[in-house]
DNA sequence: TTGTAAGCGTTATCAT
DNA sequence: ATGATAACGCTTACAA
C-alpha cells in the first residue's frame, strides 16, 4: 500500500537501478537477455515502484499489441455467453487481452468496430458468422492478423472457421420431428439473422423431402427473440393452421416459450404436439416435460477458437483452416411422439 | 471499394491536402477552428484517403482516450446483459468506444482489469458494486476520470454510484410472501456475491422482525446460478424442512427452477407452495402459473450510468453522486398465498 | 486561422 | 549483455 503514486515510467526505472530504459524493457519482454543481477535489479525496482507499462505507448512502438479482438452480435443472447465463457476460460493465464465489441446485429456497426479494432493492431480476432459486408471483408484481410469466424462453416474463410452448419443442424431437427411421427411441423423464428435463416433452410428442405411442406406453418419475426415472444410465436402458429402437430424452434427461448403457451391452452406435449428447440440451454432438461433441442458447442467453439488463434500467433502451421465442431440433436420427453401410435414408425 | 489500401496518416492527408498535419487533426476534433475552405478539402480527403486514426498516438499524445471501460463480474448473467443493453443503447451516437472487461467474479482478475484499463487513460469507468479491494479503490481513486459504480447504493460511492438497495429489496420480497400468508418462508441463494448476500439479509431481517427465523430454511451455494441448480435447491429445502411452503430465490432463473422442481412433485403453486424470484426477467411472466419476482431497473441503470459519465467529463455539475433506481415487487400469482385462507389477511 | 516544434512512453535498430 | 538514437502517429503549447 505504499506504492501507485505518479505515473512511473521506463526511464523512471531505468534511472532508479542505474540502467538504460531499454534494459527495463528487454527484462519484461526478453528477460532472458539480461543478465542475472541487473534483471533482479530491475525486477525489484519495477515491484517496488509499481510501474506498469503503459499500452498506447507500447503500440505506437511496436508493430502488435496483445488484444484479441471479439465481435458478437449480441451480449444479451445465451449463446454467445457460453461462446465468451469458453473464450475466457482458454485465456486465462495467456499474456492477452480480450476486447469485446458488440455488433448488435448491425453490419455498419461491424463495418466500424473493425475499423476500431484493426487500427489498435490486435494480436488476433474473431468475428461472428460468415456474411461480413465487403467492407468488412476488405478490413479483415488488411488486418494482418489471424482472424477466426466462429458459428458457421463455409468454404471460403478468411482466415479461419470454427462452428456448425445450421442448415445441416435445422434439417436434422426437423427429420427428428418428422421421425418421431408428428406430421404437420411448424417452424418459430426470431431476429432471423444468418444463422436463424440457415436453419429454417435446413428446416424446408427436410419438410420438402417428406413432402410435408406448407409455408403456413412457418412463422418469423425480426424482433429479438424471448419466452414471451415464443409464447406469442406459437399462438399466431395455431391461429393459422389447426392442425399443427410440433414446432420447430429456432431457439431454446422461443421453444420454452412455446411449452408455457401449451401448458396454458391445455394442449398435451408430447402427446398432442412436440416442441424442439435450438442450442440446447440447460434449462431445456428440467422443463416440465424435459424439451428435446440440438446441442451446439459453444463453450468449445469459443476455447478452439482461442487456441487457433494462438497457434497462428505462435507460428504454429494449421492443420484445417474450417473445423466443424457438429451438432446433436439431445432427445427429451417434448419431442417422444404423437399419442396416435401408427406414425411412430420411422418413415 | 477503392480505399483501405495501405497505412494512411495524418501526414498522409496533410500532404494531399496541402496543409499541416495538425490542421487535419484540428478538422477531426475541432472542426469549428477550421476555416471552411479548408475543412472541406480535408474532410474529403479524409474520406477520400480512408484515414483513420491510430487510438495508439492518441492515447499517447493525449491526455484523455475516448474510452469507456466498463466492468462486470460475468458475461453470461442475464442481470448484466440488461446493464450492458442500457449501456450500449444510450452510448450510441456518441464519440466514446466502450470497452468491456469480465472481472468472472474475481477480485484478483478485477484487480487486473482495472489496472489494464486505468493505464489507458479512459474518460469514465463503470464498476460493479461497492466491493471493490483496496488495491483496486487505490487504482480506481488515481484513475482521474468520473466512476459510477453500479447495481448497489452505499455512503462512500469512490465517485458516483447508481443502483439498489439489495438490502431492502430482499426484504420487501421476504415480507410480501409473509403478507400473503406463507409461513415457512425458505430462501435459495447461489454464486454468493455482494448483491446476493446483502439480499440474504434483508431477508434474515424481515424473517426475524415476524418471529419465523430458522436457519434450516436458508440454502446456498457458491455455484453459479442455473435452472437446474434451482430445482436442486428446492430439492434439498424440501429435504431439509418438511413444512416449507414458500421461497425467496436470489434470482428468476432459481425460481424457475424451483417452479419446475415443485410441478413435478404436484406441489401446487400457489396453493401449497409460493415462489418469488428476483430481477424480473421477461419469462417470469408467461411461466405457469406466472412468477412473483422484484423488478430492478437493470437497463435504467446502464443508462444513466453513463450519463452520469458524460455529465462529469462535459463537466457539468452532478446533482446527486448517488442515484437509488429502486426496485418493485411485481405480484404474480406464484404468491397468491396459501390454500387456507385464514392466513391471506396482511400480517 | 494556420503552422512549428516538442514531446507522449515505448520499442527497433544498430552499436559497442 | 547493454546502450544510444531514432522512430511510432498524434496532440499540446506556443508562435505567427
């Protein structure tokens, strides 16, 4: 408690041990530059005078910083706290700093956060999703740092990629459905970002090989999606089409939700209708019944993510650029089948 | 699409324009001390060149950066995305980047954090609660930029503070279920921080004041709190006291756990059992039945924490350095009281 | 209204 | 192994 006083600087240092400012710097940077006594010299005076580097000035002087930049879309959607927490945790003790940027699911505030974020000279970033604006793109590839999308695959990354294909993940959902017997699948969606739209395209295309498509049953909203909205999702469904048998959810939210709006009208999950949603949140297996949804892994996405990162920074080569970390679909009570037997069959 | 090619500086722009260096950083600052003629040519080069400044060489030439650091115990609480919501939305527009550091309930990593962003001379801070270590109080007290803690109320704010009394939140909760006629009031408390614990004895205090204290009916846990985790809670509560027939949980996502817990053992709420959680976040509404819980204004909070912020770096005079946002219970039928009527009237 | 000169605190480069 | 010197890109203070 006796030190934090002034602003300390190097020289500050390099004057109270008798040295020249750049050997404090080699003895916090490359301590195994200097000699043995004149690195505990330094080490002890930079203890005893609290000195702590001051970042601009090491970024003005050097080419990189330690900042791993993270854009996310949104910093109130579940998903991507468990994406961060696997980013944090994969950080913890590594000599970075991670910068947090929410695009709010605004292309121009992506377009502008990169321009923040590339001109602070980041060790590396990750950006969410794969439909950057060109603008995007071009601040991307200038930035001259390993870069990692996350959330998706695709055949043209960046640099690097890290996620699922929803599409793959929303079809298989629905031949879940289709399998467990319920006929007359609807599909709730909200924000109807890139990733929501993928999966009511894997949604549609399942329902069209079953031939069980029917535009009525697909319901959307641009609004942020949320159990109350669920709850209204599902009752605009029934409103529309009275034989609606099961939704599809784009997420975990919206599916709970729709369970609650069940419960209310007295409709019997899962016997008269199943629910499945997306994600796969923990609460989904305590829901009264326990909802079937399609685990994705976040927490996973987020360490590999990290560590594709700093193996790049390492020099480290990189296996595959792309890696697909999958999906499962988690089958619970909500999704067991509809009470007329015969369409328990798989088809 | 033609922009973005190399490094441009302000030296860069200059020279295009015909002028000096610092005229183009006068133009980007001070526009209004710039000749028009002038302004104009250099604005399009700006825009023509696609200058951006280096925040390095800003930061190091400058007092003060444009940075707004803000620090939050957890990115994947639901209670901190709604600050952080507030934040983001009232922030917009405005020439500060926030910059968000997740502190993941340490001490020690806040301790780090905010020497991390105090060397950077931000033009505000933003912390969570009045807990701070005297390290960090130390770090924050040199920052020499406006503070606002966040979430809690105290006498001795390091500057300015906006939020809650915990405190008394807990007890209003805890006698709203004693007023609705519960008697054996248990309380499920997780993660066991600042906020949580002075809930606790709030709600300590009230069950005193009515003469139905018993620490048997108090569980907590250091875990981070998870739907599943209420339905253990409740678990172990009903365990331990048989006669329980309502509870206090630290938060929403408890409560409905304990909501899920207490349906599938056909324990009616709210005839045999009440439930009040605490945040009021937007499910608790459409749960069955709908759940009790004590509104805290999270949103309100994040903006007028900041402008809080940029009333004190525009220098304006604060009228009261701390602001009580308050809180309310919202009546849900979770906490329609008990079957046996005798007990309905107030306390 | 515009410009000149001198840093800001660190690191890169090249010497010693 | 250590040091002198010159950047890094911008702003402050002062001058014109």
């Amino acid at each position: 408690m006796v030190e934090l006083k002034k602003k300390i600087k190097l020289t500050d240092v390099a004057e109270a041990v008798g040295v020249s400012a750049i050997t404090v710097s080699r003895v916090l940077r490359t301590p195994e530059l200097v000699s043995e006594p004149v690195r505990l010299r330094v080490v002890e005076a930079v203890a005893r005078l609290g000195y702590v580097p001051d970042p601009a000035a090491r970024a003005l002087a050097s080419a990189r910083t330690d900042v791993l930049g993270i854009l996310i879309p949104s910093v109130t959607n579940n998903v991507f706290s468990a994406v961060l927490r696997g980013i944090y945790d994969r950080v913890e003790g590594l000599p970075f700093n991670i910068q947090l940027g929410n695009t709010r699911y605004s292309v121009l505030e992506e377009e502008r956060l990169l321009g923040v974020f590339s001109r602070q000279r980041p060790a590396g970033l990750i950006v969410t999703g794969r439909d950057q604006s060109a603008r995007s793109l071009a601040l991307l590839r200038q930035a001259d740092c390993p870069i990692v999308q996350i959330m998706e695959l695709g055949d043209e990354p960046v640099d690097m990629m890290v996620g699922l294909s929803h599409r793959d993940a929303g079809h298989a959902a629905t031949r879940h459905l289709q399998e467990r017997g319920y006929r007359r699948i609807g599909f709730l969606g909200a924000r109807m970002d890139p990733r929501t739209q993928r999966r009511l395209e894997g949604y549609g295309e399942a329902q069209k090989e079953a031939g069980l498509h029917d535009e009525r049953l697909i319901v959307t909203t641009r609004r942020a999606s949320t159990v109350t909205l669920g709850c209204e999702l599902l009752s605009e469904l029934l409103s529309r089409s009275h034989d609606v048998d099961a939704v599809f959810c784009i997420n975990d939210d919206l599916a709970l939700g729709a369970l609650f709006e069940c419960q209310r009208r007295r409709i019997a999950v899962p016997d008269d209708f199943g629910i499945c949603g997306f994600n796969d949140l923990e609460m989904m297996a305590v829901a009264n019944p326990p909802l079937t949804s399609v685990r994705t892994n976040r927490e996973e996405m987020g360490r590999r993510a990290i560590e594709m990162l700093i193996a790049r920074i390492a020099g480290e080569p990189i296996e595959a650029p792309v890696v697909d970390l999958g999906y499962e679909i988690v089958e619970r009570r909500s999704t067991a089948g509809p009470r007329r037997r015969e369409a328990l069959l798989p088809t």
